[in-house]
C-alpha cells in the first residue's frame, strides 16, 4: 500500500512540472506575441513619421519661391529634411503605458520619431557614382523623361533609339525594345525592338504593356533590361554603394567602368518631369502667344506697369511679320518644332501673314533679344537685369512644359544626352526627319555648334554652375540664359539652339522619405513623387510605394539620430 502511495506521489510531481512546462511556455508564447504586437505597431508607427514627412514636403511645395529659399531651399537643406522630430520622446508609443507622458516628463530614445528625406549627391564633376547623399528632393527635370523620348521618336523614326543609345549600357535592342514597351501607337515592333509576338513565348507568358508604366521598375519585364542594368550595384536602393555591394568591375558587360552605370538607369529616367506655370510670387504667367492680342497687351501693361515699354515691345514682336525681323540663323523655327517636341507646340510656326490679330508667334523668349528699338538689348550685363523678369511672368504656351532638363542640377551623363551630337545639322536632321541639306536651310545654313563646342559648353556649365538655388549668388544663374551672360556659350544663336532644352527648375519632384525611431526601431523608407506644378494648389501625390523590404538603407546617424543613442 506504501509503494502504490510512491507513485501517486511521482505522478502528482510530474503533473506539477508539466503544467510549470506549460505555464512557462504559454508565458513565452505570450510575450513573443506581445513582442511582434509591438514590432508591427512600431513598423506602423515608423510608416507614419514617413508619411508626416511627405505631408511637410506637400505644404512646403505649396509656398511661394522665395518663402522656399528663405528656408533653405529644396535641394540640401538638413534643417529641414534631416532628422525632424515628429514624436519628442516625452509620451509612450509603446506598451500598457502607450499614450501617456513618461514620468517626470524624461525622454525616453526609443520614442524619439524622425524622418528625414534623403537623396543621391553629384561628385565634382558632375557625374553620379552613389559616393555621397544631401538632405533635400530629386528634381525630375534633371532625368531623361521617357515620354519625351517616345514623342520625339513618333515624330522621327529612330531619334528615340539614338537619344536613348546616349545611356551607359543601352544597345540599339534594349533601346527599341523600350520604345516597344511604352508604344500604344503600334502593334508592330521597331526594327530591333519586341511586342506581343516575344513576350507571349516566355515562360510565362505575358503581355508587351503598349502604354506608361506605372514604375519605372516596370521596365525589369522589357527584353534585355536586367536588374543589375536598371539599378547597377546598388542593391538597397539608397544611393550610396555600401560595403557588401559589388565593385564598378562586375558593370563590364555592358562596357561601362567610369562609375555612370553604378546607380543604374533608373537614376537618369523619369516618367514625369514639368515645369510650373506660376511667377515666383503665385501668380500666372502669361502666355506670349495668346491669340487675342488686346487681351494680351491689357495683361502685360498690368503686369510690367513698373517696367516701361516692356508691354510694346513684346506686341510690337507678335505683330511683324517673320520676314521683318532681324535674322538669327532659322533658329526660331527650329525652336517652335523643338517646343512641339517637348510637349508644349505653340500652336503652329510664325503666321505673320496671317490673321492679324493672332500675330506671330515666339518659339522662345530670347527670340525678344535684339529686336530693333525694344529695352531688350543684346547685352550680357542688361539681359541679366531685364530676363529674369520676363521668364519669371511669361511663358510660351497654355500648359507646362514637359521634358526640358534642369541644366543646373542634372548629371554630366544627362547633359551629355541631350548634347551628345555629331553637331546641329545631324541632329537636327535626326529630330525632324529630314536631310541635312534641309536641315542646313531651316538654320539659315549655320552650322556652328560642333560636337567640340558642345562638350566645351557642357565642361563650362558644370564648372560654373551652383546646384543649390539656395546658394546661388548671381540671380539670373536661376534662369536657362545663364550660360551665353556668363560668357560660357559664345553667341545669341548658339544659346537659342540650346535654350528649348532646358529650364533651371522643374515643379515635379521625388522623395525618399524615411521614417524611424532614434533607438531599436524599425525603418519605413518611401519613394514618393509629387507635382507642384500648378501652384496655389497642395502638390498632387502622383505615386507612392514603400521600398522598407530592402532594408534600412542608411545609419541612424545619418538619418540624425543622437549618436550616442544605442542601435
């Protein structure tokens, strides 16, 4: 009977430390729940400092110029993009105290949120190798907008190939096949491009997109584009090559070693790029060619009331004919077909025979330079006076132009696109689709703008130009014209061939906005683009995604947390 007693005994013990097993299990079971309760609510939270930093670039978008500037501008500003606290550690985010302010109203690290925007530096020379990063946004006008280069090619056959062959590691195939990709015009493929009929044998199957992606790493799914094409080497996406990421060498296969190709393609393309339509101070710009010209010089006396015979003599210009005008090389023409390139057609060449009252049109606001008995002289020190004042109120057509490059901000390799050219004849040749012979009679058979003055003027820009409007300290380097005044570019007929190109600001901007907590926090990185393009109006969301799946990116002391905080 006292043995049986032992055993009952035994197995009560044993019961006893098997409900303890349990008990402690579903302890621990319990507290990793509540530990991955806590992690997802911090990754939310963390999401949510991101998405206050897209809010703050919306309403700075929204003001005025030269509010902007006086707060540091957009471009490298870390007092306003590097580490702004939202949450200053003083409440709980976390916890059964979540939401109540700690004791004594001590800062706790691990509930201090920032976010900051971030964005990829240009070297010395202007070129983007991933080497260093600025506090501020990308301009999408320093990048090479696609549906520019598809316009251009419907025009001219084969002009969209040539300017895109102009990247690091495109070929002639990867070219067209883009092209393909984004043309909703045609169901047959260009010369060395793909549609339907190679998609549709790939395992599995899919079907040529014929229109815009959505995202430019849409172009993954395009014959011949890799991933390591489309990014280069760096892996994360943070603009900068880490330690852990490969070497320029592994980019030979595409013949590129001088550091272009390093944060691949997509840092030279953009689906979106525009310019504002409003004066620095809010107002609309009139346009130039407005075909009621009453209405129009009622506008410019308002407008330039300060400014005399600013007004005449810009009716005075939309009221002779071409033929009366003082020759500059066949330049505006050119100019009025390039505006049509880029997205803002004029509404059709000089009409000076025509209807009186639409009166002839202005390809580009340098065509008033020169004009015979207007305050508009032909003079460096004077157009640096009087032109900033006309681009800052005036503008060419109804709508934004789309497609010209900020020559102040972008990369030598975007510039280089652009001016990469055997000289004007071809290329203008190339644009138009015509020979040269008809291209040398459009610019009144001057030639000058060799490929050598092309790369000089390039070398000169970079050289001489200041990237950060906030530090310019010559006003009208914030205007295209800068480089003829500056002496960079060596006449008036040069600087209107190059003019249509480019602008000095666009109003399309993206962000890579990061959001974190100062110690042991989960990181929430977004891309954002936002267009600013229509002034008085909180900038439109074009798009936004989370990139947080490839990991943090950067330090919490680059992102400006205290640096003696514990990671």
């Amino acid at each position: 009977m006292s043995s049986r007693r032992g055993i009952i005994l035994i197995v009560v013990l044993v019961v006893i430390v098997l409900m303890t097993l349990s008990v402690v299990t579903f302890d621990k079971f319990m507290w990793a729940q509540r530990r991955a309760t806590n992690m997802t609510l911090r990754q939310t939270q963390a999401r949510l400092l991101a998405e206050s930093g897209v809010e703050h670039l919306r309403a700075m978008l929204l003001k005025d110029q030269w509010t902007i500037l006086e707060l540091g501008g957009l471009y490298d500003n870390p007092d306003e993009f590097c580490g702004r606290a939202v949450t200053d550690g003083t409440i709980s985010m976390t916890g059964f105290g979540a939401g109540t302010r700690t004791s004594l109203g001590n800062i706790d690290d691990r509930d201090v949120g920032r976010y900051t925007v971030i964005a990829p530096a240009l070297s010395e020379d202007g070129m983007l190798f991933g080497e260093q990063i600025r506090y501020g946004l990308e301009d999408e006008s320093c990048k090479v907008n696609l549906r520019w280069v598809l316009q251009t090619d419907l025009q001219s056959p084969g002009s969209g190939r040539t300017f895109l062959m102009r990247l690091p590691g495109i070929t002639e195939e990867i070219a067209d096949a883009i092209l393909d990709w984004i043309d909703d015009s045609s169901d047959e493929p260009r010369e060395f491009g793909a549609k339907d009929e190679y998609y549709m044998n790939l395992d599995p199957p899919i079907y040529c997109r014929n229109g815009m992606p959505d995202f430019l790493d849409e172009l993954l799914l395009v014959r011949g584009v890799t991933p390591k094409l489309l990014y280069g080497i760096d892996w994360n996406r943070n603009g900068i090559i880490d330690l852990g990421e490969p070497d320029e060498t592994s980019l030979a296969e595409y013949d590129v070693l001088d550091g272009s190709l390093n944060l691949g393609l997509i840092a030279y393309l953009t689906l979106d790029s525009r310019e504002s339509v409003m004066t620095p101070d809010g107002l609309d710009k009139i346009n130039v060619n407005m075909e009621d010209l009453t209405e129009l010089r009622s506008l410019l006396e308002e407008r330039f009331e300060d400014y005399p015979g600013y007004a005449d003599a810009i009716i005075a210009y939309r009221q002779t004919n071409p033929s009366e005008q003082t020759p500059s090389g066949g330049n505006a023409n050119l100019g009025d077909i390039i505006s049509g390139l880029l997205g803002g057609n004029t509404g059709g060449g000089n009409t000076g025979g025509g209807n009186a009252n639409e009166g002839t049109k202005i390809n580009s606001l340098l065509d008033l330079v020169g004009t015979q008995g207007s305050p508009f002289v032909d003079d460096p020190d004077e157009m640096n006076e009087y032109l900033p004042i006309l681009y800052d109120n005036l503008m060419i057509q109804d709508t934004p132009v789309v497609g010209r490059i900020n020559i102040n901000q972008a990369s030598r390799t975007v510039l280089e696109f652009f001016a990469a050219q055997e000289d004007d004849l071809t290329d203008t040749a190339l644009l138009l689709g015509i020979g040269t012979d008809a291209a040398s009679e459009l610019l009144g058979g001057n030639s000058a703008l060799s490929q050598m003055d092309v790369w000089e003027i390039i070398d000169g820009v970079i050289a001489y130009r200041v990237s950060d409007p906030a530090l310019i300290e010559y006003p009208e380097m914030n205007y295209p014209f800068w480089p003829y005044t500056h002496g960079i570019v060596a006449d008036l007929a040069t600087m209107k061939q190059l003019e249509p190109y480019f602008c000095t600001q666009g109003a399309v901007f993206k962000a890579t906005v990061v959001g974190r907590f100062d110690e042991r926090s989960p990181v929430s990185r977004l891309e954002v683009w936002l267009d600013a393009a229509e002034g008085r109006k909180l900038p439109k969301i074009i798009r936004i995604r989370d990139i947080s799946e490839l990991g943090p990116g950067y330090s919490a002391e680059l992102l400006g947390a205290d640096g003696f905080v514990i990671q």
